[in-house]
C-alpha cells in the first residue's frame, strides 16, 4: 500500500504515506509567471534546473511527500527543528510505550574536541553495549512498574531513555525537504540522522528525479 | 481534467488542480498520538469533530489543496497576506498583460466612517462605471504605448489599475485554508475576496464533508 | 540583568532576556491601517482590545520575547512543536550533560482511560520516588562511563532518561505566545509544562498589560 | 526619534522604528549549544563568521528589525512574497489614499526577450513620462469623483494604478532580512526594490556589522 518502505536502524522505518506534485507540478508552478504551461520534456527538465541553480525555489513548494517515520527520539528532537512542515507523533501521555530502544552496533570513539569519530575497540565495544542494553532494561522495567502502580503514563515516561523509538506522520514540501536533506545528510550531522536522510533522499530521488538531479549538483557546490 | 472549476466575478476563477488527503487523512494522524488508525466511519467522524471543536489542528495540516486562481490585483493583495501557504503568480515583469479588469455591476455606497454597504443609485452607477470602464481603456492604451515604444513591461505595467486581473497557483493545506475561510467568507471582508471565499469553500466541503461539517458549527460560534 | 528571572521545577528556569515592543506597539501597527498612529490611552487600550476580540492577530506580531529557560527534555519536547518562533538549544552532541533530572514531588496517579489525576498514597509515592532517582543515578554513571572509555558525546547520551535538564534561547512574538499559552496553560496540558507558562504568562502580563487584560478573558470564553 | 531614516525613490522612505538583538545575541544564542556565553570580540566575531559560513543560521532569528516602509504598491507586491515576516499595512478599504505616484526619472527600455535594461532616448522619455503623470492625474481624478458621490473606498480605489505609494510596518528577523536582501538586492531584481534593499542593507550593516561583513563576502560567492 505504501509508495515506499525502507527499514532504517535496528527498529525505525522510513515509509511514504503519500504524495503530491513532482517534476512536472514545479513546472507548471514556474511557468504561471509567463503565463505558460508544460512544454516538451526537455524543455521542461532544463527549466527545474535553472529554477534551482538561480535560487527560485517556491515552484518547489507545491509537491508535497508525507512520511510515516519511525526513529529514535534524540533523532526525533534534531528532526523536529525543522519547522516548514507538519508533525503528527505518537503521545506518551495517552499511549504505553513498546520496549523498543535504540542499540547501536558500534559505539563512535571521539577524540576530545575533535569531531572526527572512529569505532570504539571492539572487546570493549561489546562490553560497553552489554551495559547499555541492560540500562535500558532497568528504566523500561521501572517504567512498567510505574504503570502498575497505577502512576500516569505521562509521568512514568520520563525515566525512559532518549534511545527509545517514536513514531509519527510528517508531510513536508520539496523545497523544505531539499533544506532538510542539505543539513541531515551532510557528514556533519548525526550518523543515526544521515541513515534517515539518506532513505528520504531515495523517495525523493524516486518521486521528482529531475529536481532530485540538480540538486545533488548543487550539494556539491556548497 | 480539473477536480473543480468555477467562474468568479467576471473574469476570475478558482480551479482545484490537485488534491491531497481528506478527512481519513485527518484520522490517520490524530490516531498516531495514540498507536492506532482509521476505524470506523462513524467513530472516524466524531474523531474529525473532536479535533476541531478541542483546537487539535495539526492533524489537518496533511491534506494539501492546490488551486489556479485568477482574480483581480486589489483581491490577490489580501489573499497574500496569508502567509502559511505556497504562491506562484504570473508576472508583470516578464509577461505582457491582457486587458482584463474587473468591471463591478454594482458600485457599493458607503455611509461615513460605517460600514454598511448599499447598492449606489441606478443612474449615477451606470454612469460612474461607464467612466471607470473608460479609464480602464485608457490605462491599457498608455500601457501598450509605452510598450510599442521599447519601454520595459515592467515599468509599463505600473500605470495598470488595481483592478487588473492576475494569476496564480496556490496550495495551502486544510489549517490554513480554514484560517482563510474564517476571515474571508466573514461579512466584514471586501464582497470580492468572500465571492472567492465561497467558491473555495465548496471545493472544501467536497473533498472533506466531515471536516466542513464541524468547521461551520465553529464558525457561527465565533 | 534579566529583565525577569523565576525558578520553575527543581532545577528549571524562565528568564526574560530582552523584550521589543508593547501594547503601545500593538496600537502603532493597527493604526497604519487607517494611517494614524498613538492617540490617548484610553483610546488605545480599547483598540487593544478591539483587535483581539475580533482576531485582527497581526499586530501583535510585532512585540519580540526572547526568553532563556531552562526545562526537563519531555517538556522541551512538547515546547518545540510551536514552530512559529526561534529555538537555540543547549547540543548534546558537543557538550557533556550535567546530572540534572526532574524529579517529580509527587507522582500523579491515573485511572484506566481517564485523564482526570489524583496524587499517589503517600508511602508508595516515596517508595517509587526512590526507585526513579536511582536510575537516573545509574543512567548518569553509565553516562560517565561512556564518556571515560571515549565514546562520542552524541553516543553516550542516549542513555540519559527524558527527565533530563535541557537549555535553550526561545524568541517568540507576542501573537504566538498567546498561542503558546491558550494551549500550554491548559488543564489538559501536562502539569509540568503548565507551570513553564504560568511563568511566560506573568512575563507577557508585566511587559503587556493591556494585552493580557484582553487575552484573559478570551481564554475564558473558549 | 526614529534609528534611522532615508528617501527612497520620489516619495517613498525606509524608518528604521525598533531594534532588538544586534551580534552579541547571535553569538549568545549560539553559544548555548555548548552551554557558553559571549567571550572576547575578536573571538566572538569569528564565531558570527564561521555560523554563517556553514549555514548555522537559527542564531541570526533572535535580532529583530521593526521597519516603516513606505513604497510604491508594486514594489510592496514582491515585498509581501517574503513571508517570515510581520507586516501591518495602510488599508484602501478605511483609509483614503493620497495623490503620490511613483514617477520613474527615466523609463528603463528592454530589448525583447532580453532583460538587459538600458534608458529610453532622452525626448521620447520625457514625451512618455508626461502621457504617465497625465494618467495618474486622471485616474486619481477619477478616484475623488467616485467618492464624491459616496462609493466605498474599498471600490473606488481599484481605478488607481500600481504605482500608488503605500505604507507599512515590518518586523523581520535577521535571517530572514538576510534572505530577502540577498534576493531583492541582486541585479536581477526590479531596479526600484533593489533601492529599498540597499537601504535596508545600510541599517543592517549599521546595527549588526559582524553579521553584515561576513554576510557580504556570502553574496560575492553565490
């Protein structure tokens, strides 16, 4: 049913719920302003590349993508800054959440200050994920008991980790998931949040595979 | 090939060019708050009038309407003051403008500082707007004028009344849409911009007759 | 230096940093409409209260709050929802996090399906109190574990539970504030963040008095 | 009284009201990301420089412009396409408008299909700009009849051309004054707004002169 689905993460998804627009939407959105309309598919593709190239990007405005999006909630929060779009998240105030944590393969070592990571020792790795996972255990079990004793879950929530998976719905237009996609998959970001960005870049690339194109040009330039 | 299609006024119109998601949309995403999904239509149904009736407005947010609208310049610069959507609009910068102006039946009269309207006396309308309409002419004479005479459209255009009719595509999503329609179907809006108000809200109550159905109860209790 | 500084929770704060703006301010954009300014204050207070009563809301963008809190993670994330404002947060991605959890007073005590809360028995409510402070304990040291064997900061902190301190800059006009506090200072909002915007809301009656007069009495009528 | 003040084009000006923020508040809102504050300047202007050079851009919302604008309705048609912004504008609906035109000094020609501009022959420019004055005196004649014999303002005034003056306030962030600067203050746009940018870009560079530095050298690249 979905137009696409992609596993993201040891329990997150990426799926696209739905979809709007697409190529020839920021064309016809374009060419209002000279009173014109689609053309021929080569004429068409050029124009979606000097539109971006020169910076007109409210064509891109009226192709809309809506996502269900499984994922961490610390991947949540820096998702969420992103505020030309529509959120709709599963509430821990009205629902119990499941025992789904986060657990990453490897643990990222940092040298101070620097932000260049590698993989932890692997002896070491391993032990330090026992430990994590057993943290997790511990605050769910807590978590349980809260609730048994009749403790709201809008309280007993809080002692869960920022490793646990949430879910909702997000529309957003291309011209704010192109910002999304700049700043998420740049090596900058969060790994966790590049693996996010990178199934989106897929649909979109799939959805709208002139603008997609030049965009990836111009992610190049900056 | 359009959705939805209706003259305004005398040379305006508002199409519905796309159309994304709907009243099961709207459950979709409120159900996510809780872990769950579409159910029933009447269970369904209450839910879309709780949100409304409880100001619970994201989950409207992922329905996108997409309109072509046409309509004199003085009705599109209040339309555009509703800043949470996406415009594209012919330009006078690059485009040639055609003589379409709007030409009212009826000029409205107005008592001093009341804003109470009433129909101008017969014979003085007749008269007045045959002036009107003949300033109109001489406007788009001047404009092709300076045209023929190499005069940039861009500086041409500035002596074009008002009136004059534009074009643009505008999607906006079901929460901001109904923002709209609240504040321009209202009686104290300029007679024109509630002639489009009332056409936008038809295509609204036909795409999402749930949604409608709670929205106009709200809108006698303001 | 603050313009108002108020301790919300046990480690929380809302401080006032700087402030634009006014009810006066409110009264000079209005009167632009009919190209006037500032007249007599009564004249203006009752303009005040014109407009607010009649959502004419744009006027009152014009007053800037820019506030420094400081509030649990399961707050923050409810805050940032409102994206018609600035946020700067606190990263935990390049900071190490202090150990500073929220620790409720009392837990509330919830029926099935009812969101009506009672506090919990005295003696289980200590009990359990004990229980959540000794995990976030646990949670902190693993932390700090983490941290010592080198694991990145962005790694180790996902651990850390949702009662977690977090800081942010948050700029935010007076039109949406209002909203803010229609929704926050709700008895259907969460207790917690019920308390950050009684805090925001004697701010915003301080700095805009003839605004709020209005704004409390609209609250009451919905 | 006012910050600053300039002539812009043959009526119109640019009012620099209010002002909040400046480079510290930048730098303020992006230190909390590592739980910091202002330092020395010289490393305090670094930091405004780097943020804007890697697009760290949410810092640059916490600064806050309050403008009177008064411009020519088609120069404030591609103004009020910005849409982070607050506006309140003089309204022809409640306000009768006054007798101000924009006359261009020289009228810009343009060879077809080509948007290099150069002036018009010097005689068939003053020929061309009399017929304009001429037009503008009639139709404005017309306006004063229509209301003479008791129209509404909100009909009489769709007779008036698009080079009425008009007048409004504005608030607007720094990033997003940025935005618009960089648009409206490219040689692709109108030659009239780029004067409103430019000076615009001169309080900019007055009340936040780190931000404007840094903000040039970004313009050259693009």
């Amino acid at each position: 049913m979905d137009l696409f689905a992609e596993n993201v993460l040891d329990h997150g998804f990426v799926r696209l719920v739905d979809f709007m627009g697409g190529d020839l939407a920021v064309v016809q959105a374009a060419r209002v302003s000279v009173g014109k309309d689609i053309t021929t598919p080569d004429r068409d593709r050029k124009l979606v590349h000097f539109l971006l190239e020169n910076r007109h990007e409210t064509p891109f405005e009226h192709s809309l993508f809506k996502f269900h999006i499984k994922c961490p909630i610390f991947v949540a929060r820096q998702w969420f800054r992103h505020r030309i779009s529509s959120y709709n998240e599963i509430s821990g105030r009205y629902t119990e959440m499941k025992e789904e944590f986060y657990l990453p393969q490897t643990l990222r070592a940092q040298k101070n200050k620097n932000y260049v990571y590698t993989a932890l020792e692997e002896k070491m790795n391993e032990e330090l994920l026992r430990q994590v996972e057993n943290s997790y255990q511990q605050a769910f079990q807590l978590y349980q008991t809260l609730l048994q004793q009749g403790v709201a879950k809008e309280h007993a929530r809080i002692v869960l980790p920022l490793a646990l998976y949430t879910e909702f719905y997000w529309s957003v237009n291309a011209r704010s998931l192109m910002n999304f996609l700049m700043l998420r998959s740049d090596p900058h970001a969060q790994w966790e949040i590049q693996q996010y960005a990178q199934s989106l870049e897929r649909v979109f690339a799939a959805q709208m595979p002139w603008t997609h194109e030049i965009f990836c040009k111009m992610k190049t330039k900056v």
